[in-house]
C-alpha cells in the first residue's frame, strides 16, 4: 500500500507544470533548427485563426495577420527546403551536377511555398489564400506539438494533446482541402487582376507555375487528384439532361484548354 502511494507522488510530481515546461525546453534544444520551423508552423496558424476572426470586424488587423501568415509561412519553408537539400556547395559543382542540383531543389514541395509566399506577401488579404498556409501549418504543427507532449511526457496538456489528435486523425481530408484550395486560388488571382483587386499581372503569372510545380509534386499527389475530381465532378455535371447544351460544349472547351496548359503527371516507375 505504502509502495502504490510512493509510486503516485513520485508520478505527481513528474507531471507538475514546472517539471513539463523544463521537459519541452529541453525537447526544442535537441533540435534548434527543427523546432524553429517548427514553431514558425505554430506561429502561421495562431496568425491564421486571427485572420479569420479579424476579417469580419477588423480589416486592420487582419491585413497585419495575414502578412503574418505569408510571411512566417515563407520562413518555415525556407527552413525545411534547406533541410532537404543539405549543405552542397553549388559553386563546387560541375555544370551537370548544379543543373541536377536546381532541378531538384524546384521539385521539393518546400520550395514551391517559398514561390507561394513570395508571390503573396504584400497581396490583398483573401480567405482563400490565407487558409492555404493556415491549414497546412495546423497540420504540421500539431504533429509537432504531439511528438513534443509525447517525448516529455507532458500530463499537464493532456486536453491539448487530445484536440491536436484530432486534427491529425484527419489529416488526409485537410490535405484534399488544401490541394483544392490552391486549385481555386488560380482562378481567383485571375479575376482579381481583371476586376482591379490584383496590383500586378505577375501574380497570375507566378502562381500558374507555382500550380504545375505542385501538380507535379513527387511526394504529394493530392493536388492532381484533386484536379482529376473535379474534372469529373463537372463533367459529369455539364453531362446531365438538365444542362444546356451551349454551356456543355463552353465547360469542355475550358477543361480542355486546362489538360492542354497542365504539365505531365510526375509518375514514380516501380523497377
């Protein structure tokens, strides 16, 4: 009996809030940079949600928290595409060696929201584009958090922990969400820059390559299902008996000047 009440102080104890903040620091140390892009991830999305509130009540501030948003959102990619390429030296390179180097280093998803941040940081504040960022650092993030709460064996968030294991529950449908938002962004920026809304036909421009460089994303293929969904969805549409057929023939013209403007479909041989 003795032995049980000794054992659960010494668990109280282990789970005081003192005991779990010196844990995380200790958690974050172990990899700074990480834990920088990291907490740049979790930076983007508490600046997403202020942007969302704010946007009904206070252009102000949500203008100030969606230049957050592009802003830390460029940061941490920045962050993670120098993970992925490592420390290579260019000018050490042969000119074979460098064109494989660039090639790949614009194939990495990292550094097409690099090109994502840029083209916006600045941009008129629009839910679309700021729910792109917000919604892919939520997701990240809260892995982030989880592992974190896990190596410390943190009790006292254990509320938090729950909530943040939702969100990854459902990952995969954020990811479909997020792929067809920036699907939709295209269009938009379109109409934007032909409205007035848009300061710079280099917007478009820009983010139609940023949109075939995640069609061709080798790691993530949510973007080119999506287009394949939606494609479906809508012919299948146009095809009904209800629909007329002057818009049917318009809708399959634009879907197919859309297949003819698409890059080719990256597509991983098996050997």
């Amino acid at each position: 009996m003795e032995g049980s009440q000794t054992q659960t102080e010494q668990q109280e104890q282990q789970a005081t809030p003192g005991n779990d903040i010196s844990h995380i620091k200790g958690y974050l140390m172990k990899d700074p940079k990480t834990s920088l892009m990291n907490l740049a991830r979790v930076f983007v999305a508490v600046n997403g949600l202020i942007f969302g509130v704010t946007s009904f009540f206070h252009p102000a501030m949500a203008y100030s928290a969606f230049q957050r948003v592009i802003m830390g959102f460029g940061f941490a990619s920045i962050l993670r595409l120098s993970q992925r390429i490592g420390t290579t030296t260019p000018a050490d390179m042969s000119w074979g060696s460098l064109k494989q180097y660039m090639m790949s280093t614009v194939l990495e998803d990292s550094a097409h929201y690099v090109l994502f941040a840029f083209n916006f940081y600045g941009y008129k504040p629009t839910t679309i584009v700021g729910m792109v960022p917000t919604l892919y650092c939520i997701m990240q993030g809260s892995s982030f958090i989880i592992n974190m709460l896990q190596e410390c064996n943190g009790g006292t968030f254990a509320a938090l922990k729950t909530q943040l294991e939702k969100v990854r529950e459902n990952q995969q449908k954020l990811l479909r969400v997020v792929a067809t938002g920036e699907i939709f962004i295209m269009p938009l920026v379109i109409l934007q820059l032909f409205t007035g809304q848009s300061g710079s036909i280099l917007t478009p421009l820009v983010y139609y390559q940023f949109l075939m460089l995640r069609y061709m994303s080798r790691r993530n293929p949510y973007v080119r299902n999506a287009f394949t969904e939606l494609r479906l969805a809508i012919v299948q549409l146009v095809y009904k008996p209800a629909c007329p057929g002057i818009i049917r023939n318009v809708v399959m013209k634009v879907i197919s000047l859309i297949e003819r403007l698409s890059p080719m479909a990256y597509q991983q041989t098996a050997q």
